[in-house]
C-alpha cells in the first residue's frame, strides 16, 4: 500500500534527540543574544551631529520629523528650509510651522493608528539646533496631534 506509515521498512532511522535539543538551543541563544543587541538605525544628515545620553531604553517607530541645519523634513520629505535657526519663506501664525502642521495632520489622518504609541512623535535633530526653533516645531507637532515626543540621542 503506497504513502502508509507501515511499520514493514527494511530501514531502521533512529534520531538522536539529545543532539538536535543542543543545536536547537544554541540556535535560540544566538537569535536571543543577536536581537537583544540590536540598535534602532537612522539615516543623519551630513554634519548633523546627535546630542548623547546614558539612556538605556531602545527607540520605537514613530512618526520622524527631522530638524536639519538646512532643512526640516518629516519622515524624509523636505517641508521646510532653514536658516539661521529660522524657517525660510513658510506661513507660520502664533509660533506653529504651517507646512510641518499640514503634513502631520495628513500622516495622521492615513495612518488612523490608536492606541498608546499612536501620538508620539520621533524628534532627531543637531545638537546646536536653537531652542526657539524645537519649541516651535514641538508646538506644532502638538497641535497637529503629535503631543508626547521621543528625542533622537546617541549613546554614551
């Protein structure tokens, strides 16, 4: 009878579980050891240069806007050119950033993620990047419903 467990085999296979438990525990080991390990990457701007932290704690994804010494850009589209800790030529009323409002405001609107990482915003930006301008951008990112913030650092 064809494709039967038939107990009639003229070979007799014996596994050596022993064996396979090791190789599979040393493999669960090495992808344990080789994840916890693993860093978040990102993509820097020439001459941008991260603030460092003791932090211990990995990043998570989010919605990335990046503070460049030429450009602000949300997760890799230019919205905005900068200069001199200023944005260049963008409509901006009480401290927010227009242009950076409207595009959070869109990724918001398409993502329509909930939930308890749904409304933080992943900030890298140089680490001589003037105060005034962050605030303006952290303003903004919280109008357009951005309000909890995770700042890009490197670790010490």
């Amino acid at each position: 009878m064809a494709g039967g467990g038939g107990g009639d085999s003229e070979y007799d296979v014996n596994i050596n579980l022993t064996a396979l438990l090791d190789i599979l525990t040393n493999l669960l080991f090495f992808l344990m050891v080789g994840f916890m390990s693993s860093k978040a990457s990102m993509e820097l701007d020439g001459g941008m240069q991260l603030p460092t932290s003791t932090a211990q704690l990995e990043p998570k994804k989010a919605v990335q806007v990046t503070v460049a010494r030429k450009e602000l850009r949300v997760e890799k589209e230019v919205i905005a050119q900068l200069r001199d800790g200023k944005v260049v030529a963008a409509k901006s009323q009480e401290g927010k950033i227009d242009p950076l409002l409207q595009r959070l405001q869109i990724i918001r609107k398409e993502k329509n993620a909930t939930g308890p990482e749904a409304d933080i915003l992943f900030v890298l930006c140089d680490k001589d990047t003037p105060y005034g301008l962050l605030r303006r951008v952290m303003m903004t990112a919280a109008e357009a419903g951005y309000p909890k913030f995770r700042m890009a650092v490197l670790m010490q």
